[in-house]
C-alpha cells in the first residue's frame, strides 16, 4: 500500500506558493533595492549634507557628548542623526535659515541650550512641526516621532511610488529623514561651507552615501565577498519589501477594505517586524563600510538573538494568513493598485519564512569560505553567529508546530462527535499526528494517528453514504487519492486537517500503558512497533512510516513519553503506598486492588462490533483474556476494572473512569467499508 501522506514540515523546508499569473518585470516584487532605499544610506547622505552647513558640526558635538555614557552610542548614521534631531534646536537652527519664512521664536545658541532639558526639547520639536506648515508640500510630523524609540516607523517617510499614485491611495506619511531632506534643499548655497569639516571621532571614516555601490558589480578582492554583497543587498531589498507590505496593510485600514482584525491576521506582527529588521540592517551596512579584517558577521546574530522572537507570530500564522488571503481575495482586489493579490501579494507573504531560513544558509557559506584564512581573526564569533541563527530558527519552527497544533485539536475536537465519554482537555499537549497505514493481525487500515502527551488517538474519516450510493471501496483510501490541491502546497495530514468531515474514534490507549516503541527498517520500508500492557501479554501494533526521518520522529517522541510515565507511576505508587500504611505496621496485608479510573464506564473503541486484542508480542505463549471473537460493548464493560494480571494499576487522564479493556485496545470492526 502506498506509504502515508506526510505531516507538514517546518518552515525551513516551507515550499514557496504557487503564483497564479507571470510576474512582470517591472513589479515590485522583481524591483531590486536601490541605495537611495536604504535608511541607512539616506542617513548617510544626509549626515554628510549636514557636515557642511555651516555651524551644523556642533550639534552633533553636543548629542555625541550627551549620550557618552549610554548604550545606544553608535557610530552609525541613523543613531547619530536620532539623537541630534531629537535635541529639537538643531531643527528649528536648519529651519531659521531658510530664507523665505518666518523665523521660528526659539533660542538656536549651542551656548545657552541646555540638552538635559526635555521640555525645551520638545518645545523646540514642536515649534519645527508647527513652522513645516508655512512650507507647502513639505508635510510635517508629530514629536512622538521622534521621541519614540521604541519604533522606527516616524523617523523615516513611507511613500508609495508615483505610478500607484490614485485618489485612493495611501496619502504619503511624510517623516523625519525626508522632511529634513526637504528643507537641506531650501537651503540657499551661501549657507554651506566648501569643504567638510572634520567630524566628531565616534563618525564613521565614510560619511557619504557612496560608501556602498548601488547594485552588485564586480566583487572586491577579499574571501567571501559574494556572500557578504548578497547578504547585504538582499537584506536591502527585504526591508524595502516589508515596507511595501506596511504600505499596503495601511491602505487597506484607511480604505476599510477589510477590517482591522483581519488585517491582523493577514500580517501578524508586521510594525514589530519591520522595526526589527530596519535596526537589523544598519547593523548589518555599518559592518559592511569597515575595512574586511573588522568586520563581525556573527556578531549581528549573536547581539539580536532574542530580539529575533518577532518573527515567531509571524511565522507560526503563516498558513491561517494564507488561508485568509484566498478567502478574501475579493475584497483584496480592490488594493491591486498597490499588490495583486493574484500575482504578488502571495510571494510577498511569504518573504519573512524565507528570510529567516536564508541566514543560517549564507552564514555557513562564509564561514566555509573563510575558514583557513588566518588573516580573518572573527572565524569563531562567525560560527557562534551559525549556532544562533540556527537556534533562532529552532524556535521559530517550534513556535509554528505549537500554533498548528491548537489549531489541529480545535479541528479534531468538533469532528469526533462520540468522544466515548473522554475530554480532549485531559489528554495533555498534541505532540505529533500524521496518516498512517496501522497494521495489526495481518490487517492494514488508514488512521489519523494523534499522538497527545498522555493518550494515543486512531480516528478513522466517515462519510455517510446515500441512500443511492455505491459502497466505497479501499481504492478511495486518503492515500490513495491524488491530493486535492490546498493552498501553498499543504498536503497529506495537513490537508486532513482542513476537513470538516466527521472523526470516528476508532482506539486510544494510554502512554502509562505503553511499553516501547521498537523501529524497523527491512528493504527501504520503515514500521514502528508499538507495544503496550495487554490482559495477559504483550499487544502491539505497526505504524508504516514513510521515511527514516517520520520514524526517528515518532519513535523518540513515544519512547521519552514512556520513559516520562514509568518514573511518573513510579513515583505516585511510591507516595500511595505510603498513605495507605495502617498505623503501627511496616508492611500491611494488601487489600483489594483499586483501579485508578474507577468502574461503570464505556471505554470501547467502536459503536460497531470489534476483534479483541492485538496479536501478541512474537515471543509470546499465552494468549490473551480475549480472544479474537466478537466481544459487544456490554460485555467490554462488564470486565473486572482490576488492571491486567500481574500488573500494578495504572495512571489515566483525571476526573476519568475506564474499564480495563480500554487500557490496552485499539477497536478493530469486523467488517468495514473502507
């Protein structure tokens, strides 16, 4: 029989969607990064600019001395002009020198300012935002832009390109970096000086914008500068495309095209993200103007591990933003002006994925490329910069495997109609499921295996039959059917998991039943054994795996849950021994056995006639208590609830009762359909 259909896979091998029209090449999606995208560049044209105004050095002289003791002192562009701006007289000092307006009421003396006063800070932002209106077209901003830092949103301006421009479209959001630019170029030319004076010693050597080429050419002569120009230019044109993805969000808000919380859903966490990955890349460029021995590829990585947890909302609602995005591509449409949602906006949801699967990647290229080269004294911080990106995403996928499973219990919890009398809320934490071909007697049936962290689940898909249908056949098996196509290329368990069709609960047993989990692996087939505590012996059943990969993962998974049950059931024995010692007595006459789950309750594994146990174990002699005759439900729960012959009681899910059978069985029907 054809292997099972595979559980997803972690985002490192996500599959990127499938576009449905030809990308254009001149679309957004194909526009490569220019240098005058970059934040950083613009800040570093723009510093230089300032370095010639005459007077203008001072004020950086006087933000440097000020945050000389503070972490946030940097010898990049962004941080420098940051902690100017935010003085507020440097502002209102470039604005008095415009020659056409009115001059701002604010005290431009470097001598009598004070920058430890925070009122006569903000007052002088305010009295710039306020002055801006007197400039036509130069739009203004508000002082949280500045004072803000916790995002970088208002230091720079968000504008769309003037071929999307409509009376629907987003109105430009004019912003600190830009808005200054403006008023640089009202500036009249008697104002600079001509040549740059020297810049306070925490500058950088290069304080123009050619301190990086524009596109990639030819490389220069240093061991791995291919990869660092693609992890650079590239990180430039991802930042510019998280933009583009803010843009469009925004203008979806403004238009209520959809609503807010859908939004949400569509871009999780995308304002945390791009300010992330803004501070990200001036790391990243500041690193890439140093000379080749001094620059620190790992240390970007290593500094901004935490900080990387942005990309687990995310990522981990990767697939429900997929989900949303088809089911509101209608409404999306009317936003083509900005990304198709057909063409576009697909590939652009899945960037962030991507990006984050990219750096571990291109890491390992360099430290491959630069190991053995002495004159590169960084090569150990490089590889420490591998193991946390690596890390980073570790935590990613485990992000994403958690918020898949919520969403598969949410789904499995409204598509099983005859619990047995169970509560999906005591079975613990879903750890894996997948489809499987479960064999047992010789027999082969397809099950939706869910593996929780106290309970093993076999489900099995029922479709009613009309009354004019025809029986259905194995040849309609879920592993047989070609897949029906799933958005972005789910398939398999992951597939399954989108159905509304009813669950039949077929078997369950318990992990405190559960001896071992035995792999195999004979002519490329993998099976998993899985044995439990049957009446008298040892049952198992098979699980066939369709790679080695499935079954190490099913196989560890199962054998920590036992190995985690028998110390848990060791440990309660212990404790419930010793409450129940008479007084005056080291070793009591032992009572009746009491079952941990109590007695009355129904805890077959069909509604339907079944065979008894699994087949024992291959060493086994005896057989067991049921044989493989028919057995109804009336007489599974007449059985003795004493646990198995030889065998202590065992642990089962709280507040529930259980007869012994149901401990160890999986239901097997007689005759089914399918």
């Amino acid at each position: 029989m054809t292997s099972a259909a595979g559980r997803k896979k972690s985002i490192i091998s996500t599959v990127a969607p499938s576009i449905d029209l030809p990308v254009a090449n001149n679309t957004l999606l194909n526009k490569a990064a220019s240098q005058s995208t970059s934040l950083y560049q613009q800040c570093s044209a723009l510093r230089a600019r300032l370095m010639r105004v005459q007077d203008f050095a001072q004020f950086f002289s006087l933000s440097t001395s000020q945050d000389a003791s503070s972490s946030r002192r940097s010898t990049d562009p962004v941080t420098q002009l940051w902690d100017c701006f935010a003085l507020g007289v440097p502002l209102c000092y470039l604005f008095n020198l415009i020659p056409s307006v009115q001059p701002l009421d604010v005290d431009v003396d470097i001598n009598s300012f004070d920058p430890n006063n925070e009122k006569t800070r903000k007052r002088a932002i305010a009295h710039f935002t306020m002055g801006l209106k007197s400039i036509e077209g130069c739009g203004t901003f508000m002082v949280t832009d500045l004072w803000d830092r916790d995002s970088n949103d208002g230091f720079v301006k968000v504008r769309l390109p003037d071929y999307q421009a409509s009376p629907m479209s987003l109105t430009c959001s004019n912003k600190v970096v830009n808005i200054v630019t403006a008023v640089v170029d009202l500036l009249p030319e008697d104002v600079f000086v001509e040549a740059e004076p020297s810049s306070p010693s925490m500058f950088s050597p290069k304080d123009s914008s050619d301190s990086l080429p524009d596109m990639p050419g030819a490389p220069q002569e240093y061991p791995g500068s291919n990869v660092v120009m693609e992890l650079v230019f590239t990180e430039r044109k991802y930042v510019q495309d998280l933009e583009t993805m803010q843009q469009y969000a925004t203008a979806l808000a403004q238009t209520n095209t959809i609503d807010q919380d859908t939004i949400h859903l569509l871009f999780p966490g995308l304002n945390k993200l791009l300010n992330f990955q803004r501070r990200f890349l001036i790391r990243l460029e500041s690193i890439y103007e140093l000379p080749w021995s001094e620059r620190q590829w790992g240390a970007p990585f290593t500094e901004f591990e935490e900080e990387f947890a942005v990309y687990e909302p995310y990522c981990a609602n990767y697939t429900t933003a997929s989900e949303i995005m088809l089911q509101e591509e209608h409404h999306l449409t009317a936003r083509d002006d900005i990304l198709n949602v057909k063409s576009e906006l697909p590939a652009f949801l899945i960037k962030p994925v991507q990006r984050i699967c990219k750096y571990p990647l291109l890491l390992e290229s360099l430290v491959k490329v630069l190991t053995g080269k002495d004159e590169y004294p960084y090569l150990d911080e490089l590889k420490a910069g591998v193991a946390a990106a690596k890390r980073i995403t570790d935590k990613i996928n485990e992000a994403q495997r958690k918020a898949e499973n919520l969403a598969t219990v949410k789904n499995l919890e409204g598509r099983v109609e005859d619990w047995k009398g169970h509560h999906i809320s005591n079975f613990g934490q879903l750890l894996l499921d997948d489809i499987f071909t479960v064999t047992k007697s010789e027999m082969d049936r397809e099950y939706h295996v869910f593996l929780f962290e106290k309970i093993i689940l076999c489900c099995k898909e029922y479709i009613p039959a009309g009354p004019n249908s025809k029986k259905v056949g194995k040849s309609n098996s879920i592993l047989k059917k070609p897949n029906t196509p799933t958005p972005f290329g789910a398939s398999g368990a992951a597939a399954a998991r989108k159905k509304n069709t009813p669950l039949l609960l077929k078997g369950r047993i318990f992990l405190n039943n559960v001896t071992s989990a035995v792999p195999k692996n004979a002519g490329g087939q993998y099976s998993l054994a899985v044995y439990w505590k049957g009446d008298d012996d040892l049952e198992y059943f098979t699980l066939r795996c369709r790679n080695e990969e499935q079954l190490r993962l099913w196989e560890t998974q199962l054998n920590r849950l036992i190995k985690e049950a028998a110390a848990r059931r060791t440990s309660e024995s212990r404790n419930l021994r010793i409450q129940h010692l008479p007084p005056n007595s080291t070793s009591p006459a032992p009572s009746g056995r009491q079952t941990p789950f109590g007695s009355g309750y129904d805890r077959t594994f069909s509604t339907s006639s079944i065979h008894g146990a699994f087949p024992p174990h291959p060493y086994s002699t005896r057989g067991g208590r049921y044989p493989m005759s028919v057995m109804s439900d009336d007489q599974a729960s007449s059985v003795s609830s004493q646990g198995p012959q030889g065998y202590p009681p065992y642990d089962t899910l709280d507040g529930e009762s259980t007869d012994v059978r149901s401990w160890y069985t999986i239901g097997w029907p007689e005759a089914e359909s399918a």
